[in-house]
C-alpha cells in the first residue's frame, strides 16, 4: 500500500468521479482505476462503488478512508514538526476550546505562549466534550481544554484535570429569586440548561433529589455560556455557570449571583490529547502553556477563596 493510494480514496470521496479525481491528482483515468484496483486487490474487498452518478465509497471504503484521513493528518504534522526543527519554518497548532476553558484559561495561556512562539499560528475551534472526542481520534484538533463528565475518560485519551472552578447559580437582577440562599427555596423556579446534559451547565447535577426536592425544572436550553449570556439578562430563569466565567462577564451583563449556602458542584477543566500520537513540539509548548497558566490561576483563586470562608 502507498500513500498516493490512500490519497486516491480521499480525493474519490469528495469527488464522486473518477475523472475528476484523476485530474485532481494529475494521473491519467486508466492509471487511477489501475491503482484503485491494487488497493481493493490488497483488502480483498470492494472499497468504491461505480452507480449511474459517479462512484461513491462502499462500507469498507469509508472505513478505510476514515484512517487514511488521519494518517494523512499526522504525516502533515511529521512534515511540519521537521521543518520546526530544521528551518525553523512556520507551524500551526488546533485547538478545540470549550467555552468555560477560552473564558477561564484562554486569554492568559494564549498570550503565554505567544509571547515565546509568536511564529506559531494557532487555530481555536470551539467545541464540547462529546463532539471533542471525535475531533481529537480523527486528528482534526492537536489538543482539546474543557470539562469532561466522568464518564468522559477513555484510554485512548490522555486527560490531564488542570483547573476546577466553583459553580454559581446566576439570575438576571430583580429576579424574584436574587436573594434567596437555599436550595429548598428553587424548587418551583425555572431553569436553562447550558451545553450538554450532564456538563457544568446542568442544573439538574445539582442533587436536588437528595435533598428531597423536585429536580429542577428545565424550561430552555442553549449550546453555550455565551448564548447563555444574551438571554438570561432579560429573562426570569436560572442557570449554572463557572464562578470564573461569572466574574468576568455577568456583572457586565446586568447578571447577580445568588448567595446560595448549600454546596454546589464544581467545574474541572481537562487538557485532552491523544494517547497513542506525540504532541508536536509547537502543540507541547501550548499544553505547557495551559498547564502554566492553571498553575498561576490556582494560586489566585485559592486565597480568594480563603478571605470569603473568613468573613
């Protein structure tokens, strides 16, 4: 098998046409059918489907151009990390963020990094923990920072917790319920549910039931903290959101916090890499930089934290 092979099934997939794959890859059409044919010879199955419209990838054919999307992902990557080392070309680090990690680590890591490598450029892609996963095994993201449930970890994954937050329960002010500090005192309020279910913006983690309380009452959901953002000032409903993503932006947004006495859970970020690839030197530096800058908000919080038990 050769790469120019696996590149071949590549270009058929988006083409659907054995002409317009062979002038794509510059070869002749009989050549291209010679080659596609070696291939199917060396699986012993049938990888393209010739119909009335063109050709279309056969099951073992898209199973196949699955992998060979991510081997071709990773040579790119090989090819990049020598030039780094050789020439000290330009290289290019994915980074799929959620938004509780852009918002909490984001900027400092960011400019972190940029400050030692600012020849690096850098893709951010936002995303969450179910689609990440994918993301990250089909190599379309170096490196992935949000919060995994705990049924996230899988062994082909290396995840690395880094931050844990403190979650608050938001509410626009004058909310009826602005003031209350129990949970008891929720019960009959409406909520939103931000992200997916079971992630930091799920009231229904909130345990109601173990207190002996109705679980939560979910009137709306919306993908992300910043949807989040843009509709809770303006109506009368709760939602969870990390303590670091309210400080820097709820107040602004005519948002309060309410002083709830009970435990709430907590937020932890992840780094997330794949386990059986190794980071590119570039993607190495930018975990590192993460990791720094978790580091550096750790060390803030934790004080903080302490001044508020006092008083």
């Amino acid at each position: 098998m050769r790469l120019q092979q696996l590149q071949l099934l590549l270009v058929l997939a988006q083409t659907g046409s054995l002409r317009a794959s062979a002038e794509t890859l510059h070869v002749s059409q009989p050549a291209l059918t010679k080659s596609l044919r070696q291939l199917e010879d060396e699986f012993g199955t049938t990888l393209v489907l010739r119909t009335a419209k063109g050709v279309r990838l056969a099951p073992a054919g898209e199973m196949l151009a699955a992998r060979a999307a991510t081997v071709m992902r990773e040579l790119g990557r090989a090819r990049e990390e020598i030039a780094w080392h050789t020439e000290h070309a330009q290289a290019s680090v994915t980074v799929g963020l959620s938004p509780g990690g852009a918002i909490l680590l984001g900027p400092g890591a960011l400019a972190r990094f940029r400050a030692r490598w600012p020849q690096v450029r850098i893709r951010l892609v936002d995303t969450l923990y179910p689609r990440m996963f994918a993301q990250l095994r089909a190599g379309e993201l170096d490196l992935a920072i949000g919060p995994l449930p705990v049924e996230g970890a899988r062994r082909d994954l290396a995840i690395h917790p880094i931050f844990t937050s403190r979650n608050l329960i938001a509410a626009r002010r004058g909310h009826p319920l602005a003031d209350r500090t129990r949970l008891a005192d929720l019960a009959q309020a409406a909520w939103v549910l931000t992200g997916p279910a079971g992630g930091p913006g799920d009231p229904r983690r909130m345990d109601f039931e173990s207190r002996g309380l109705p679980a939560p009452d979910v009137h709306l959901e919306c993908e992300s903290f910043s949807t989040l953002l843009a509709i809770l000032p303006d109506l009368d409903i709760l939602g969870v959101v990390p303590e670091g993503f309210f400080q820097r932006h709820g107040p602004a947004t005519n948002l309060v916090a309410l002083p709830i006495a009970d435990d709430l859970p907590a937020t932890t970020i992840h780094l997330v890499a794949r386990a059986d690839a190794p980071l590119t030197v570039p993607a190495q530096r930018l975990y590192e930089a993460f990791e720094q800058e978790a580091r550096g908000l750790r060390a803030d919080v934790q004080p903080a934290r302490a001044r508020r038990r006092k008083s």
